[in-house]
C-alpha cells in the first residue's frame, strides 16, 4: 500500500492544512452588528453633506455613523489618523479623520459607516446614503505638488571630470502595485462595558503594540491595556497591514460609540480603492564611468508619491532608496536628491522591500547600460568597483555602515552556477540564429533588522518551555523559528517549546513584524532570555524560572546576486523567463527549508512587479485597474522552470544570532535582474528605455521600431 503519510515542514501547518486556523473572518462574536462603509465616489471634493435618512429607517439597520457622530453625540472631539514615522523631516500636513469631514480626498474614502443587524441589511442600507460632494480638481502623482518630505546625500569626490569616459542615464517609472494579500483588511472590536470599559480586536496587524496604542490613544484612554489586540492567523501583509487605516480606527470608535460588538470585513474591490498601496516612483540617474572602468560619479533624482494622506512607515521608502545608493559598489562622487508629495490617490506604504527594490532598479539598470557603452562586460565592470569584503565594516558615500559581506563572492557564485561564460557564448549563437534572447544581471543589498525587540521565556517545572514574543507572523513560520532557536539556546528539543505571540494580553510589548527583522531581532530576544535562565540554572536555582528582555541589535545588510535569462518571442513579444540563478548571503539562517521558501515566494512577488502589476489611475484621480480582471497577477505558469538559488552565510556582528533578513531579497534583486535581462535582449536595437511592468506590448512596439 502507498504511504501517503505527510509530514508538515512547520508545526503551523497542520491546523492550516486541516481549515483549523482562525482568521479574523473566522472570529465569532455573538451580536456583533455588521459595518459596512459608505465611500468616496470622487478623487476630490467639498464635502457638504451626508443624508443618511432613509438608510437609517431601513429594516435591520442600528445606526448611520458620520464624522459628525462617530465620536461622540455632539461631534465636538475629533480623532485623527496617527502621525508618520518622522525618518525623514515631514512638513505640516491637515491630518485625516477615520470619516471623511469637510473633504474627500481620494476615492475609495470612507465617509459613512453603516451599522445593522446582517451583513445583506448593512449593504443594502449603504446604497441608499447620499453623498452631497462638490468636485475639486485632484492632484495626481507626480505633478510637482509641494514635496512633503526631501532628503539629499551629496559626497564630493577627487575624480576631474575630464576622466570621464562615458555615461550612462535611465530614467524609470515604478508603477504602484497592491499587497495583494490573500485575506483582505477586517477587524472584529469586541467590546466589553464592564467599568473601566475595555475593548477586543482582532486584527491582522504586523504591529499589534503600535496597533493598541494608536487605538487606545483614538478611543482617549491613557491606559492602553484597555485594548486587548489579537492576531490570530494572517492571511498575508507585505508591509500592507504595518499601519492601522481609517477603517480601523472607525470600527473601533464605533464600538465605543454603540457600546456593541462591531465585525467590518473588507471586499476585494475596496482593497483596491481604498487599501493601502506600494511602490510608486520615478526614477532618474545618471553614472559616469572612467576609461578604465571605474564608476566616477552618481547622480540620482528620486521622486514618491505618498497618496492622500500619510501612513506610519510612509517615508520608509524613499529613505532608504536614497540611503541605500550606490549599492555594493564605490563611487567617487554622489548626488541624491529625493522628495515625495501628496496626491488625491489611495495611501502608499512600504510593500516588500520597501525603498530597496527602487535602489537596485536603478543602479543596477545604469550598471548594464555603462557596460554597453564603454564596452566592458558587466561582470568585469563590476569586479572593478565593488566593495570588497576586506573593508568591512564599510561606511558608504551616504552614511550607512555595512556590517559584514564578501559581494565578490555573491557575484562569482552566481556567475559559476549560471554557467555565465558559456551562457553568453550560446547567446550569441541562439542570437545569429534569429531569438531574442537577454541576460541580465543585478547584485543588491537589503539593510534589516535595526532596533529592539522583546522576548519572555518561561521554563516550566517540568522542563517545558513557553516563548512570547512582540513580534508575530503573517505567514512567515515564526513559531517553528522561535521553537528552534529557544530549544538550541537552553539544550532542548523544538517540540518541547510553545511559542505565543500576536496578543498584547499575553506578550511582552514590541515594534512587530516588518522590515525583515524579526529574526535578527526577535530571534536575538529569545536567545538572551534563554541565556539569562541557562546562567541562573548554571548557579544553582531550581525550575520553573521566567526571563523577560528587551534586545537591540545594530543594522545588518544582507545582500545577493541574480541572474536571469529571457527569451522574447518575435511575432508577439511575449517574455519567457528561462532561467534565474541566485546567490543570497542572509547572515547564519535558523531553518533552511523556511528561508528558501521565503527567497522563492519574493521571487514571485518580484516577478509580478516587473512582468505583470501596475496600478492605474486616470487624470479624474479614478483607479482604472481596479478588480483583478484589470490588474494581472502572476500565476504558477508565470514562474521560470529553472530556479537555482544558492545561500551562504557571513554572519552579522550586530545580533545575536548572526542572522539577516530574507524575506524581502527576492522583490529587491528579481526585478533589476529581469529589467537588465529585458534591456539586454534589445541591445541590438539601441538603448530601449523599457518600463515595468514589462509587458508584450512594449517588446513588440521596440522591435516593431515603433515608440514605447
């Protein structure tokens, strides 16, 4: 007989596999009322009234809550959206509220919610609100409105500008994309009178601790263990779901409000509107190169948009494009200017990468293309500028210190494993036989995991282990990463350790999971706990014993090197990815099998960025793309047969466990690698300023000799 027995690779699948996870649909409340959100149908406008009469009479229906209500009776306190993260200096901006009052300024903005006893009776009581709205003109992206944060590295060199052999310019737009997350944003408030009154939400945050804090601060309490926050299973985030939106905040005040449980789960087509978007960016450098192939001089010009209003992390992004420049390499002058503005659009937050992806797009980009023009093959004109792993740690021309590295190393791995001489003769040939055919190639670097992070770790009498922590997950397998690291620490076995985490009733405070830290961070808590109890059993005290601790770790860079090969069909100019080829150093890796996973579902991710996803917008401010018939995904038939990735470890001195993040690499070094492939496979053409997503229209127009 077959033996079909499976065993799951984390102790997290089995409930999963089995539809045993709770998600925050999955959450029962008896007598919860059912929200749905009545929204902006306009980009821009003067809000001058809501007539809510006839919704409010409907059958089931228990309130119609505006900004004049939401609050309290009287509308005389208002609540606004939390401020940003100021990273970077953020001028004076009118804050939103979780209602729309006296403006709209995006469509998709909440402006009512509707309270009844069903979720049928809530929406169709919504379609009977009317809207009184006065157009505005709307500002789009881009359009050169007043910049709301600006940041400028400048480092001048010795090199004279006469030794200047060449330049290379690029210019590049990186569309916004969606998190596309698998479960959409919800919440289930969950309130409780008793005095003092409390509240529960179950919420799919990254951030439970920030998450209680910002809505105890909305509901005016000073005591924030009054709110209980709970993650339970996360259906996917991204970055998405770092920071609360207005619905959050609105269903929470709405709770209070009714003094009633209140359950809001959003629909795919309000993910698009009114979800929190990534990316988003124009892009211009310009890199001169000596004769002798070194890289004299980056200028750089980066432009965000931030959309209507700003999130916790939303100046994340171009801080780090402008601090991470000019990558791995040296360069004996920079000039980086960047700035980012409001537009009347859906908000933009850090998506996977967050800033580095836009980093490496263009310096990787302008690599090839100085390669073409001075004739050096792109490998060699690497080897001639990177940093070399003898410097480390090495202070780059912005500022930031790479902890630990061998870049060299990433690039010969992979250039060995692609085969990439023979690789470049076959080119040749498969070219002299009519294809078009491109290699391209990207090395990057991805800081992670800077801060602290929490940790308790309780060691029962009878030799069981429970680990909390403020870091949860949203898919990533923290519970099987923590059990591993807390049983290697004390000498155990992973199976004797519990790990809880995503309840702020239950765990110690912490920032959460983002920006590819929880690991280094996390990770580095458990095991000084876990060191702390080893040293105090050491000295002769007795089971059970608990340690609570608070790490914080310096900065750690993980970095990589890909390499991918595309065919482009002639007659349609559809693009097959042929092969990629990855060498990735993410510090000491705790489990091998997840870290892969974490390095192919990036890839994925990357790839929808540079073949498929753009959201668009009309100049009216109205999302065109706005379903999944319009915005195109990539499916398992878009992934290339051949992946070959390769990891290897150059511990990090500034955690714990030497580790570094790995999550994010693939949506950083996939998309240049397959915008230098694209770029690469029309060289014979000329320079052909492709665009992602790079879609069949735009190789066929290039080789058609028509304009992009």
């Amino acid at each position: 007989m077959l033996n079909t027995a499976f065993t799951p690779l984390r102790r997290e699948d089995t409930a999963l596999l089995m539809g045993r996870g709770q998600y925050t649909g999955d959450v029962p409340a008896e007598g919860a009322l059912h929200a749905v959100f009545v929204r902006s149908p306009l980009a821009h406008g003067r809000l001058l009234g809501v007539d809510a009469r006839a919704a409010a009479q409907a059958e089931g229906v228990v309130a119609v809550l505006t900004a004049e209500n939401l609050v309290d009776a009287q509308g005389e306190r208002r609540v606004h959206m939390p401020p940003p993260n100021p990273l970077l200096p953020v001028a004076p901006v009118t804050p939103i509220e979780p209602l729309a009052h006296g403006e709209v300024v995006y469509v998709g903005q909440p402006v009512a919610l509707v309270l009844a006893r069903s979720l049928v009776a809530a929406q169709q009581a919504a379609l009977q609100v009317q809207l009184d709205i006065e157009p505005l003109a709307p500002v789009t992206d881009f359009d050169g409105a007043r910049p709301v944060t600006q940041v400028a590295h400048q480092v001048a060199g010795p090199q004279a500008a006469a030794a200047v052999a060449c330049e290379a310019s690029a210019t590049l737009d990186v569309p916004r994309v969606l998190a596309l997350s698998m479960e959409p944003r919800g919440m289930v408030a969950q309130w409780h009178g008793d005095a003092p009154a409390r509240l529960t939400v179950h919420l799919g945050t990254q951030a439970p601790s920030r998450a209680q804090a910002d809505i105890a601060a909305a509901l005016g309490w000073d005591d924030t263990a009054r709110v209980r926050v709970v993650t339970g299973n996360v259906g996917g985030a991204f970055g998405a779901k770092s920071s609360l939106c207005p619905e959050d905040l609105a269903i929470a005040l709405a709770a209070r409000r009714m003094q009633a449980s209140v359950r809001w789960i959003s629909s795919r087509s309000d993910e698009f509107t009114s979800g929190m978007h990534g990316r988003g960016a124009r892009l211009a450098g310009r890199l001169s190169v000596t004769a002798e192939g070194h890289f004299a001089a980056l200028q750089a010009e980066l432009q965000f948009t931030l959309g209507a209003w700003l999130p916790f992390s939303a100046v994340v992004p171009l801080r780090n494009t402008a601090r991470i420049l000019p990558g791995p390499y040296r360069v004996a002058q920079l000039d980086v200017q960047g700035r980012a503005g409001l537009a009347h659009s859906a908000p933009v937050t850090i998506y996977r990468g967050a800033g580095r992806p836009e980093a490496a797009l263009l310096m990787e980009t302008l690599v090839e293309q100085a390669a073409r023009t001075v004739g050096i093959d792109p490998v060699e004109l690497r080897r001639r500028n990177l940093v070399e792993a003898a410097d480390m740690p090495y202070t780059t021309p912005t500022g930031e210190v790479f902890d630990s590295g061998d870049y060299r190393r990433a690039l010969e791995m992979a250039c060995e494993r692609f085969g990439y001489v023979e690789q470049r003769a076959l080119q040749a040939q498969r070219r002299a036989d009519g294809e078009v055919v491109g290699i391209g190639m990207a090395l990057y670097v991805e800081p992670c995991g800077v801060g602290w992070e929490s940790a308790r770790v309780d060691w029962h009498e009878d030799g069981r282990v429970t680990v909390a922590t403020g870091s949860p997950a949203q898919g990533q397998g923290h519970a099987t990463t923590y059990a591993r690291i807390a049983g290697e620490a004390l000498d155990i076995a992973a199976e004797r350790v519990e790990v809880v985490y995503g309840d702020t009733a239950l765990c110690p405070p912490g920032v959460g999971a983002l920006a590819s830290r929880s690991t280094a961070l996390a990770g580095g808590a458990i095991v000084q706990a876990c060191r702390e109890l080893q040293a105090r059993r050491a000295a002769g005290e007795a089971l059970p014993l608990s340690a609570s601790t608070r790490f914080t770790g310096g900065e750690a860079w993980s970095y990589g090197c890909v390499i991918a090969r595309m065919a482009v069909d002639r007659d349609t100019g559809r693009p097959g990815i042929e092969q990629i080829t990855w060498a990735d150093d993410a510090g000491h890796i705790v489990h091998p099998e997840l870290a892969k996973g974490q390095l192919v579902g990036g890839l994925a991710q990357g790839l929808g960025q540079a073949l498929l996803e753009r959201l668009v917008y009309d100049g009216a401010g109205q999302l065109v793309t706005g379903s999944l018939m319009d915005y195109a995904a990539p499916r398992a038939d878009d992934m290339p047969a051949a992946i070959d990735i390769a990891s290897f470890a150059t511990p990090s001195p500034h955690n714990l466990l030497g580790a570094k993040g790995v999550g994010e690499a693939g949506c950083i070094g996939v998309p240049a690698a397959l915008m230098n492939a694209a770029r690469d496979a029309l060289a014979p053409l000329g320079e052909c300023a492709l665009q992602f997503p790079l879609t069949s229209e735009q190789f066929w127009r290039a080789m058609s000799g028509r304009s992009l």
